[in-house]
C-alpha cells in the first residue's frame, strides 16, 4: 500500500456495510465509482448494489472482474444494465481508458 492510500477491511460482501468507506468517499467529495474485483456476483454486485443506493454513479468494469462462473458473471453484468442502467452502466478496460484520455 502507499502511504496515503485508503484501505478498507471489509466484514461482508459489500465494501459498504459496517466500514468507514461512505464516509471516506464523501470527505473526499468523490460521486463517481469505478468497481472492480472479484467475485463479480457477490461482493462486486454486493458493494456496486450499496453505492447506488447511497447515490454513487457506479462502472463496473467488465473485463476486470472475475468468477469462477462464467454464467454468474455474466449475468450479474447483465443486471447492472437492465432497465436503462438501474444499477449504473458496464464498461471494459478499454472503452474506460479511452473515455478518461479524451476528458483531458
């Protein structure tokens, strides 16, 4: 870790539940969250699932989340979109890198 690098030890499925991290994000005035991780149907959809309801817009970057099962992931990438981006949108790496090198 770097010095001043946050890190936070989560208890549960979702980074949000019983840690400092709202409030971290919110003292930082940070809205947007790119998530990432695995397992994409547990604690990436259990973490993504809180910061929407905490009022984070939410990327899930597809090609850098994981599971064991290819199905689970998938469709837990499907849920995220469904209903014109209920739980925010999915990107890959790619579409990520190129977005933020044309906003500078």
């Amino acid at each position: 870790a770097l010095p001043d690098e946050l890190i936070i030890d989560k208890p549960g499925y979702s980074a949000f539940a019983h840690t400092q991290l709202d409030f971290q994000l919110r003292t930082r005035g940070i809205t947007d969250l790119v998530l990432c991780g695995v397992t994409t149907e547990v604690g990436v959809s259990s973490t993504l699932r809180s910061a929407v309801d905490c009022g984070y817009h939410c990327t899930l970057v597809s090609d850098a989340c994981g599971s064991a099962y290819p199905e689970l992931h998938a469709a837990a990438l499907a849920m995220v979109e469904v209903e014109g981006g209920v739980f925010g949108r999915v990107c890959d790496s790619r579409q990520l890198l190129y977005e933020w090198s044309v906003r500078r």
